[in-house]
C-alpha cells in the first residue's frame, strides 16, 4: 500500500514499528477476524488476546525492554502481504480529534516524516489512501486511536 513512498528496503532495515515497549504497547497492531483465523492455523503457538471487539499479539513486558512481535523473523514479516492492516498502513494512522476522525503520520518513521508534508497530502488523496482507512476505521472502530499533539495530519474525514 505504501510502495509509492516508502522503500522496502529501508523499512526492512528499520522495523522500529515492529517493536514495542510498555509505554506504547496500546500501539500493537489489532488482528481483525479474518487475519486472526489464519495466524491460529498457521501458528498455533501465537497467542493472541482481545483488545476491544478485535484481537492483539500477547506481547509480555519486563520492564523498558523492547519486546518485538512475534511474526517478525531476519526477513521481515512472515505473515507478508497478510500482515495486520495497522501494518500495512504504518506510519500512517487514523486518530480521533475531538470527534472527528484524522489521518496522521508518526515521527518515529524517518523515512516517510521526512517527506514534505505536500507530498504525505498528495499521497493520502491518490488512490482512494485516505478513503480506505477511514473505511477500515468506520468497520474497525477499535483501530482509531486517540490523536497525539504534534503528529502532522494529512487528511481528515468529512
């Protein structure tokens, strides 16, 4: 999905979004039914636990250490093209702003916040992008995360 701005290459290299420490372990990707059945088939040895009407890796913290999802392996995410959809719109994500839903990008991902904030708009409008994850949001609720001051937004829902 993010091909067109984002090398995978260097998000290969990174996998800063694939791990996850206690204080930001609300961002573990949600695991939507669909997905959720093929994992239990595939890896019956991952464990995954509710987190609202969805489901997340059960991840365990001790103490600052980063903890990294279990489907990440030397050559990146074994599940593919099959990865959760928070994944595949990382860094991209959908926030509540005082009610109205918006699409932001986390400052974590190097590679794409340091794109003009032109271009991350012009993005979001090509091809339906920011369509699609307010879709995603209004079908997966529980994905719409609070909205962190200082995250750029790039689009928002009207």
């Amino acid at each position: 999905m993010l091909k067109q701005i984002l090398k995978q290459s260097s998000c290969g290299k990174c996998r800063i979004c694939c791990g996850f420490d206690e204080s930001d372990k609300w961002e573990i990707p949600l695991v939507f039914d669909e997905l959720k059945k093929l994992i239990e088939e595939r890896f019956p040895d991952v464990k995954l636990i509710p987190r609202g009407n969805e489901h997340v890796f059960d991840m365990q913290f001790n103490g600052d250490e980063v903890v990294y999802c279990p489907m990440l392996t030397e050559n990146g995410c074994i599940l593919g093209d099959d990865k959760p959809f928070d994944c595949r719109i990382w860094p991209f994500r959908v926030n509540d702003l005082n009610g109205t839903r918006v699409i932001t990008v986390s400052p974590v991902c190097g590679e794409v916040s340091s794109l003009p904030l032109s271009a991350l708009t012009e993005f979001a409008e090509k091809d339906g992008f920011a369509q699609k994850l307010f879709r995603a949001a209004k079908a997966h609720p529980d994905m719409v995360k609070p909205y962190i001051s200082g995250y750029p937004i790039i689009a928002a829902e009207v």
